[in-house]
C-alpha cells in the first residue's frame, strides 16, 4: 500500500491537463453611484474659472516684473556709462599737466627757482623745562587716590 501512494505522490500525469475553475460571485449590494448635483457642477466650474484667473494674474505680474527688469538693466547700464565718462572728465581735469596750467594762467603762479628759496638758521638752544609738581607721588595708587579726591572735591 506504501508502494502505491508513493508512485502516486510522484506521478505527474494528475495535474498535467487541468483547467482552472472560475467561480463568479455575485456582489449581492450594488456599488453606490455618486450623484453629482448642480451645485456640485457649479462648484466645481468656480474652481476651475478661479484657478485659471490665478494662473492669468501671475502671469501678467511675470511679464510685468519682468518689463520692470529690462528697463532696470537699461538704466544701469546707462548710468555705469555716464560714470565712466564722467570719471574720464575728472581724470582730465585732475591730471598735472592741467593744473599746471590753471595755476599758471588763472593763479598767476610760477615755478619755484633757487633764489626764491631762502635759509633760516636759528642760533637759540631748545631747552625743555619740567613744572614742579608739589603733591608727593606714591606711585600709582598715590595718583588714583589723588583724581578720585580730586573728582569727588575732597
């Protein structure tokens, strides 16, 4: 008997043209359909309108930050333009050859020569002289003591 159940756990043939079973079941509760109202539609219909209305507002502001950009860029590069000329103009003016002239023409100056230069010799001894001081100083703390008399009127 052993023998027999064992060639039939490895026999094959058993499963070899076996069809799959189908079962249909039947939902016995119909699924709930969802009514959709007017006001639903509505709804739904302002949404959509608002959202576009968004999308249309930034999209003008988009444009206009951007008119807004373009005209900055402009300005600045005309500005950096008269910078660079007006430096020019400075340098210009500023230069040695040009206030040479303007002090020359304009001031009425002349170079110095050497027999405009003149010498001053001072015969007198630089001396230093030191104040007496009639308070006896003991050192630091002698000086602190004294300013804060001092500031306090003692």
């Amino acid at each position: 008997m052993r023998n027999t159940s064992e060639a039939q756990a490895y026999d094959l043939s058993l499963f070899e043209n076996r069809e799959p079973r189908m079962r249909v079941i039947k939902n016995e509760k119909p699924l709930p359909q969802k009514k959709s109202t007017p006001a639903a539609k509505i709804l739904l219909a302002a949404v959509i309108v608002i959202l576009a209305g968004m999308m249309l507002y930034s999209r003008v502001q988009l444009v206009e930050l951007g008119d807004d950009l373009r005209a900055a860029k402009t300005e600045l590069e005309s500005t950096q333009s008269e910078t660079t000329r007006l430096n020019m103009q400075v340098e210009s003016k500023m230069s040695l050859a040009h206030v040479e002239e303007y002090a020359q023409n304009t001031l009425g100056l002349v170079k110095v020569d050497n027999q405009q230069v003149e010498y001053v010799s001072l015969n007198q001894e630089n001396k230093v002289y030191v104040a007496k001081n009639d308070s006896p100083a003991k050192g630091i703390l002698g000086t602190i003591g004294s300013k804060i008399k001092e500031y306090l009127g003692l």
